[in-house]
C-alpha cells in the first residue's frame, strides 16, 4: 500500500452520542467549579446531551483513581475528564498527592480501555491556578474536555478500522 493509499485515522471534535464521565475535585473548589463549568461547556458546544454526561465529586485529587476505577467498571462510559487543582505548599504533600493522581488516571484509562482527560491542574501559586481555571490562560477543563471527545472518537475509529478521510 502506497503512502497515498494509507487510511488517516483522523478523530472528530463532535460529542454527539457520547457518554462522559467527569470526576471533579471538590478540593480548591474555587479552581475546580470554574474547571468543571469549562469542561461542559466545550461538550455541550461539541453536541453532547447534558443527559450522557455524568459529573462525580470527589474530596480531592487523591480520590480521582477509585472513582475513575468504579466508572470504568460500568464500561457505561466513552471517555472521562479528571478535573482538580493541586496548588504547591511548603510541603512535600503536592508531589505525593499529583503524582499518584496522574498514576491513578494512567491505570484507570489502561484498565478499562477508555480515554482518561487529565484536568488535574498542578501549579506553584493560586494566581496560576485560577489563570489557567477561565483566567488568562484558558481553561484546562475545556482544553481536556476537547481532548476526551477527540480520543473517544479516535479509539471508536480505530476499533471500527474505518479511518476518516480528510
């Protein structure tokens, strides 16, 4: 097969039919609501039904992987959308409790074959934190919103072998 003749496996931006799971940090909830309102709206944006998309609170980062694992295990859902803000103390605490929440959405995306979108704001300061919440530099819920419906599209071409020609 020639390069030309390759099929491009391309993913859509539309939400339509998709079921998401979002599971938000109630932690640095000043952060996360904003975090949570830009992550609906870029599915709702994309054609998502507010009725395929469930919303979990957790306490806090840590928490991400045991709901994530409890989701994945209904195989309900298309994609997931992690959001919290993990904001640096003076403490070694934020290196812990980042790290294994990353590690819990790395498993939880492998053990369940569905695409996990890490929202999960890690930063040094609260300014950074609510800059990057609808501040200045976007909002990273949005931005992973649009990531979890690109990739559940993606993994739904892929497993259909049926690529999108552009």
């Amino acid at each position: 097969m020639s390069e030309k003749t390759k099929p491009i496996f391309d993913a859509a931006l539309n939400a339509e039919g998709l079921q998401f799971g979002i599971v938000v940090s109630r932690f640095n909830g000043f952060v996360t609501d904003r975090l949570l309102d830009g992550a609906l709206e870029a599915l709702e944006r994309s054609g998502a039904d507010r009725n395929d998309i469930d919303v979990v609170y957790v306490p806090g980062a840590w928490e991400l992987s045991i709901a994530l694992q409890t989701l994945g295990q209904t195989k309900k859902y298309d994609a997931f959308v992690c959001l919290g803000a993990v904001i640096r103390g003076d403490t070694p605490h934020f290196e812990y409790v980042a790290g294994e929440a990353a590690r819990g959405m790395a498993a939880a995306s492998a053990r369940f074959d569905v695409p996990v979108a890490n929202g999960v704001l890690t930063t040094n300061t609260v300014d950074q934190a609510t800059d990057r919440a609808g501040g200045k530099e976007g909002n990273k819920g949005f931005d992973a919103a649009m990531t979890a419906i690109e990739m559940a599209n993606l993994l739904r071409a892929l497993r259909s072998s049926e690529p999108r020609r552009n």
